[in-house]
C-alpha cells in the first residue's frame, strides 16, 4: 500500500510491503537489490523511452522503424538483469505468431484490391504485392507494440511504475491507479491457479482443455472484477491517509538517477518528434513495404 507523509524518509509500498523490507535493505539484506537497480535506468526514463519507442513505430509508415525498435529490444532484454530472454521471447512468440498467420490470410491472400499486383492464384486465394506488404507492416508495428510492452511490463513492478510516473509530475492518484493496474496482471495469474486447483480438488477434470476453456470465462471475470474493488477500496483507504497531499515524500525504490539521465528524458520527446516531422515532409526518406521486401 502506497502512503505519504510529511516527514522525511516517509514512504509506503505499491505492492502491500510492509517497512520490513525497507529496515532490511538498509541493514545490508537488500545490497543484492540495490546494485541491481544501480545498474538499471530510473524507472521514468524506461516510461519515456517506451513512449517514444512506441510514438516512433506508429508515428512513421517506414517498416525500419519497427524492425529497428524490434531489434533494439531484442538487445535490451539480452542486457538486462530484470528481463528473462527465454520468458520475453515466449510471450511475445504466443502472441505475435498467430496474429502473423491471421494477417497472412486475411490480407495477402484475400486482399480486397481490384487492382493489385498478383503473385500467386489458387482458387479463391491470391497472393498479392499490395496484400502482402500491408500484412507485413501490420505485423512489425504490433511486434515492435508487444515486444516493447513485454519488456517494460517484465522488468518493472508497481513500485517502481509508480516511482517514476511521480518524477514525470503526474498526480498521485493516476500513479496509484496505473501501479495498480501493472500488478494486478501476475496476481490474476496466480489466482487463476489457485482457483483451477481448487476446482481440481472438487473433482473437476482441469487436466482437460475443454474444461478449462469452459472455467476460465468465469475464473477470470470474477477475480477481474474482485481485483477493481480491491484497487478502489486500497485508493479510498490511502486518500484517507493522504494520498496526493503537500509534503515531502520518498521514492518506494532506491533508483539511479543523474543530470544525464534528466536531459536523456527532455531530448528524447524532441528527438522523437522532429523524426516524425522530417517523415511527414518527406526530409527523411526510408523504404516502404514494397521496396524492403524486394517485390516490384
């Protein structure tokens, strides 16, 4: 739970961590933790790099950029000490690989066009350039989306989300929410378990697909709509505290942070939306679909 105070070196916790945690890091339990984050960015320079990450890929109709924001997060999860490559790559395979197949279907082989350049015919399917290219684009930009977002949603818990949305100046209360949102995805997962072994211990057959793709509807929607009311309960209980009052408060997380990074956070936007204005204009000319792909 995330409380303020007036008095310094007053905190509180996104995640319901009591002060143990916080006695026991300055009592040498936490050095582990402490140089892992001395070696991590500051948690509001993650958020604008992902903004502008993502800013960029929709911003720009090139397929470099995407390709380019792919591969830069390829080499940040290989990089980085919170990120498992194997874990990131996994979510973002189930995630990506059916949607390249739907859009292989839905828009190369069925493209609509009438005047579309056709490589290929077999029965109602057509394979085409126009087609081709779209579903291409299409799927670069949602994996460059879901690549971006697995890394950041990986590497970061409430607290550190909430610590850097309040060093970009938001109000207390949208950090809470937005912290709050960011855990309540690995606590759905982990009460969606307990409840299938539960059901399991009734004599349920959860071993059985069906049987689960028949639980999880209702699994899912009730610990979703518990999880709101509990988010909204803690937020009542923490404005009652003195959540969003004057005073001098302290980061949940002991982060890095330096001038360097400071500057890094007010050149990125600018950076970002001068790229964009130089593609707008045509100042900066990178190959469309159809030229990455070789096809003329």
């Amino acid at each position: 739970m995330i409380t303020t105070g007036t008095e310094p070196g007053t905190t509180g916790d996104a995640t319901g961590r009591s002060g143990a945690d916080r006695v026991e890091r300055e009592h040498g339990a936490g050095d582990d933790t402490a140089g892992r984050e001395g070696h991590r960015l500051h948690p509001a320079t993650e958020i604008v790099i992902l903004s502008a990450g993502l800013l960029l890929v929709f911003g720009i109709p090139s397929p470099v950029v995407p390709i380019a924001v792919i591969v830069a997060t390829v080499l940040a999860v290989a990089s980085s000490p919170a990120v498992r490559l194997r874990s990131w790559a996994l979510g973002v395979g189930v995630l990506c690989l059916p949607t390249l197949l739907v859009l292989i279907i839905v828009q190369g082989l069925f493209y609509p066009g009438a005047n579309a350049h056709v490589l290929w015919v077999a029965g109602p399917a057509h394979l085409s350039v126009e087609g081709l290219s779209i579903a291409v684009q299409i799927w670069l930009r949602v994996t460059a989306l879901i690549g971006l977002c697995a890394l950041f949603g990986l590497g970061t818990d409430s607290a550190r989300l909430f610590d850097g949305l309040r060093r970009l100046r938001l109000p207390d209360s949208i950090a809470y929410v937005c912290a709050s949102a960011i855990g309540l995805i690995p606590l759905i997962g982990t009460r969606t378990r307990n409840v299938i072994e539960a059901r399991r211990a009734r004599g349920w057959a959860t071993g059985r697909w069906r049987v689960r793709m028949r639980l999880m509807p209702g699994i899912v929607t009730g610990l979703f709509t518990s999880m709101l009311i509990e988010v909204e309960q803690r937020h009542e209980v923490l404005e009652q505290s003195g959540l969003g009052t004057q005073g001098r408060t302290v980061e949940l997380h002991d982060h890095h942070d330096s001038r360097r990074q400071g500057l890094f956070r007010l050149l990125i936007p600018v950076l970002v939306v001068g790229l964009i204005a130089c593609s707008v204009a045509g100042v900066l000319p990178l190959p469309d679909t159809v030229q990455l792909i070789g096809i003329s």
